[in-house]
C-alpha cells in the first residue's frame, strides 16, 4: 500500500480573515513535497484548483519544478482537469517532468473537477461537460499510448492532429493515467473498460459505501478483457495526522471551518456545524483525523473494502499551518505506513 | 398500487428511476429495501447499464427509458441541465417526483432556470406536460440518504418535504417515502418548492417532521 498526501495549494490567512499572497501558497506547497520526499513518503498530488483560497492552478509547473527537486516520490496531478485544457498540453508538460525526474516518477490523473471554475476561465460550455471530458480522455490516451513520437487522432471538440508530433515522450514510454472520480458509477465502469486505473475522491459520506463501485470497476474491466494488474485502484480523501487524535482534530477543524464558510457563500450553506466535523472525523466517517495508529486501522479497514493500492490525504485547506502540514506528512510516512503494511501483513 | 401500506413486500408497486448517478442509486437500493420493484434507466441502452446496475443497486432492473417510465411512479435524478432529453409524452399522466436542484454555484448557469422567477419543478413540470410532477428527494445528500434512513417511528427520524400540485399524487409520494425510510411534511404546491430549493435552511440542514413543518412555515412567512 502507497501512503501519500495531496493539495490543492492552501493561502494563509490573516487573523482577521484575509488572505495572504497566492505565490507564498504555492512555495509552501514545494516545500512540502520536497518534505515528503526527504521523509518517504510514497506520492504526492498536486491541484488543480483556480481559487485565491486554493491556487494550485498549473499542477505541470509545480510537478515539473518538485520532480527536479526530489528524487524518490512519486508526483502526479490530483486531478487535471482535462475537459477544459488541451490534452497535448497536459501530455507534454508531465512528460517533461517525467524526463527532469529521471523517469518512471511522474503520473497523470484526468477528471472533470468538482467545481466549474475551468469552464468561464478557459472558456468552455458546461452544456458539454460529458462529451468535453469523454473526448479529451480519449485524446490524452491516444497521445499516451501512441507506438513512437507522431500521433494522429480526431474529434469534434478540438481541431483533428494528422501524424504531428507530440514530445518529449515519456522515458518509460507511457505515463500512467488515472481516471478520477466522486463516486459516479458510470464513471467507475468507464474506467474498467478502458483499463485505466482508478482514483476516488471520497469526501464526505461513509467512504466503505464505495465499495460497489471499486466491485463494478474491477468487473468492467475484466468483462473488457483488461488484465487484473492493470486495474488499480487509488483513494484521495481528507485528513490529518498528529501525534495524538486530540492534537489531530483540534489542527484540522480550524481550516475545515474556513473552507466551509467559504463555499458555504458561495454555494449558500449556512456557518458550519462542529457537530458535522465530530461525526465525519470518526469511523465509518469521511475524514482521516487522528493518531497514527488511528488512521493506520481507518485505512487497513477501507482497504478490506476497496482493496486500493493507495491512500492519499490532503491536509492543507482553510489556512492550515505549514509545520501542521509537514509534520502529519512525517507521521503519514514514518509511523503511519509501516503501521499498515503490519496490519495488511497480519491479513 | 400500494404505496405506503404496510403490505406484503410483493404488493408494493414498481418505481421507475431514471439516472444512474449518486442520487438515482440511492435511491433505487433503498426502494429495494422496501420490497418495490425497481427499473433503472439512463439515457443510453439498458445492456449498457446492466453490470452497473448489477452491481451497485442489486435487486433492479436495468430498462430502456421508455420502460422506466411506465411505473406506477417514475423518479427523475437526471443533471438537471439534461432535463430536455426526457421523453414528456412517455411520462406523461405518470407521477413523477422531481429530485433535480437547480444549483448553478456548483453546475453552472442555466439559461432556463436562471431567467424565471419560478421554481426549479415547475420549469421541469412546463416541460413534462401532462405528468403530475412532485418536489420531493432533492434537499438530502446522496450519501445521507441510506444512513439516515429509517424505521417508520423512530425516534427524530429525518423528514423530507413534498411540493405538488396534484394532492392525490402528493400523497403517493409521501407514502414512496415513509416507505423508504423518512416521514415526509406536505410545503404546499409545486411553487412552494422554492422553499427547500438550494440555499435554503431546508436544504442545508437535517430536520424531523415537526422541525421541518416549523422551517417551510417560517419560509412562507418571510416569502
């Protein structure tokens, strides 16, 4: 089991609520998963978020800057949202950054994003959500899976390519491409038959209610004939390691609070409730709060569910201090994942 | 058909679903739980839909829309920005409980809800002509709805609130619902729908029925 963290960049805040500068988020971001890096631990996603909260924008430009800084992690976009760029763009950003790494550290995961920021910003109609997605995935592994340096492919969202070339290509050859998801079971079945491996994004609800779909996934898959290595599943979820599950919850639920508030404006919800946070913060509930030991038991049980080959975390929202962030990072390499490879052992 | 009595499994009557996403699975294992039969259908074929169905609400059928739409009572958990691609003729006369948000700050605008005064259900029952449409399922989270379902009775059991037009359709739903594990609180006609809409208390919060009689009668008062 991959033990790993994510981000969507996390601008800190004055005492009376402002926002500090968007770039000093972004460097606080590098530094992190250089961090992670120097401790061991196993993966590290970045973005894509457009918010002055989140500012992980350009999860290309970070990860092509973190893979000339680190040497054993593996990084990858947490997602890129793909329906409203330009799959040959993406390509050839992570496999630049798959080529300043040394090879085989850099990683790709498509989603169509929770929220619709991309689509006014880059100009594209929500009306086509699906078919923009659909049609963007398509591209992106018909780049990936092309036998040498020129591909060709066509569409009807984007301009047709006619043998170009699109490089540099991966050291490796190929980039793995995750598909990301909420939890929609069409999206999980999609994955299967195309033999992607995939990512859930489960933040809220009971995360050991998805285990239909990791069972759908695996099923579709192998109904395509798609081998039942190739079938991978990831979990991309909420949380925070601390010393103590006290220390745990009482570090998270600040920037828990500001996040809410602030979607809460946006979206209309009322101030948040702690009554909410308690619940989701203990098992069966959504979020990865607590001691090492904790969260280690939290991931081994969704993993009896799942059977995912990875569990990753994203710590850093609602201006959550840096030492907070780097240090559950420390715990989640150094006492969380040994703890789950002993209780996986054990099984 | 027998909605809401507390008859044999077998006599309960056939719901049929239409979409497959977060909110239509739910909803479909839970009309399961009940003992109704149950016909899954989206916009593609049904063989399409069969390993989903399956797996992830055993116990449905997977159908063709037009299928799905000759139940005794037909749900619609579609995006609602697709609402356009049901078939009113197939639905029409039917029952049909409404369980689309028009909630542009996280699907976007769209251009037929945002230029109305009216509310969400009755731009969907302008277009379902002839279908007797029911605001009902739309102000609970997906992944709140099996764990907050419960017995008929139980203590602070969760209340969900119903808008209609047609009273006797009305009462049909309340009984789909009681069934399926909630009591349910009458808001008035498919207008008062507003008042459980996206960004209202309603919407956001988790009421039993008392509390949630109290909450749309104090959203009327400050209509």
């Amino acid at each position: 089991m991959e033990i790993g963290a994510y981000s969507f960049g996390d601008t800190q805040r004055n005492t009376n609520g402002s926002l500090q500068p968007t770039g000093e988020a972004i460097r606080n971001l590098f530094e992190a998963i250089k961090h992670a890096d120097a401790v061991g631990l196993d993966y590290f996603g970045v973005g894509e978020h457009h918010t002055t909260s989140m500012p992980a924008s350009s999860p290309g430009a970070l990860i092509a800057a973190a893979a000339a800084a680190t040497s054993r992690i593996k990084l990858g976009s947490a997602a890129s949202i793909i329906s409203t760029d330009d799959p040959v763009r993406i390509f050839q950003q992570f496999a630049t950054a798959d080529a300043v790494s040394g090879g085989g550290r850099i990683e790709i995961t498509a989603g169509r994003g929770s929220s619709v920021e991309t689509f006014p910003l880059f100009g594209y109609d929500l009306g086509e959500y699906d078919e923009l997605y659909a049609e963007k995935l398509d591209l992106l592994m018909a780049i990936n899976n092309a036998g040498g340096n020129h591909v060709t492919w066509s569409g009807t969202k984007r301009p047709a390519i006619e043998d170009l070339a699109v490089v540099p290509r991966p050291l490796g050859g190929h980039l793995p491409i995750w598909v990301a998801t909420g939890g929609n079971a069409s999206s999980s079945a999609r994955a299967g038959q195309l033999g992607l491996p995939v990512s859930y994004g489960i933040i809220g609800g009971e995360p050991h209610r998805f285990a239909p779909l990791a069972e759908l996934y695996r099923r579709a898959g192998a109904q395509a004939g798609h081998p039942a290595d190739s079938l991978k599943i990831s979990v991309a979820a909420l949380g925070l390691v601390a010393p103590t599950k006290q220390e745990a919850l009482e570090r998270f639920y600040p920037g828990w609070y500001n996040l809410n508030v602030e979607m809460g404006r946006l979206r209309g919800w009322p101030a948040p409730d702690k009554r909410a946070y308690d619940a989701q913060a203990e098992a069966p509930g959504a979020y990865y709060v607590g001691s090492p030991d904790e969260v280690a038991e939290r991931i081994v049980h969704l993993h009896g569910y799942m059977g995912h080959m990875r569990h990753f975390l994203q710590t850093d929202i609602g201006g959550l201090p840096q030492e907070h962030l780097l240090e559950s990072i420390t715990l989640l390499a150094t006492e969380v994942k040994p703890r789950v490879q002993r209780l996986l052992a054990r099984k | 058909m027998d909605i809401g009595e507390q008859g044999e499994a077998a006599s309960r009557g056939t719901i049929g679903i239409l979409g497959a996403g977060r909110v239509g699975t739910a909803m479909a294992r839970l009309a399961i739980a009940a003992g109704y039969r149950v016909k899954v259908a989206t916009s593609k074929p049904a063989a399409d839909n069969e390993l989903i169905i399956e797996i992830v609400t055993p116990g449905a059928v997977a159908v063709d829309a037009g299928e799905a739409a000759a139940s005794d009572l037909v749900v619609v958990a579609i995006p609602l920005h697709k609402y356009r691609s049901l078939d009113a003729g197939a639905l029409a006369g039917r029952v049909v409980v409404d369980a689309m948000n028009y909630w542009a700050a996280t699907d976007g605008d769209i251009a037929d809800f945002e230029k109305t005064h009216l509310s969400s259900s009755e731009v969907v029952s302008a277009y379902l002509v002839g279908s007797r449409v029911v605001k009902s399922f739309n102000h609970i989270g997906y992944h709140e709805m099996e764990p907050d379902a419960a017995e008929q009775g139980s203590p602070n059991r969760r209340a969900l609130a119903v808008a209609g037009d047609d009273e006797a359709a009305k009462a049909m739903v309340a009984g789909f619902i009681d069934t399926l594990g909630f009591d349910s609180v009458d808001a008035g006609d498919l207008a008062a729908g507003k008042a459980f809409e996206p960004g209202t208390d309603i919407f956001n919060g988790r009421f039993n029925a008392a509390e949630l009689a109290q909450a749309l009668q104090h959203s009327l008062a400050t209509a």
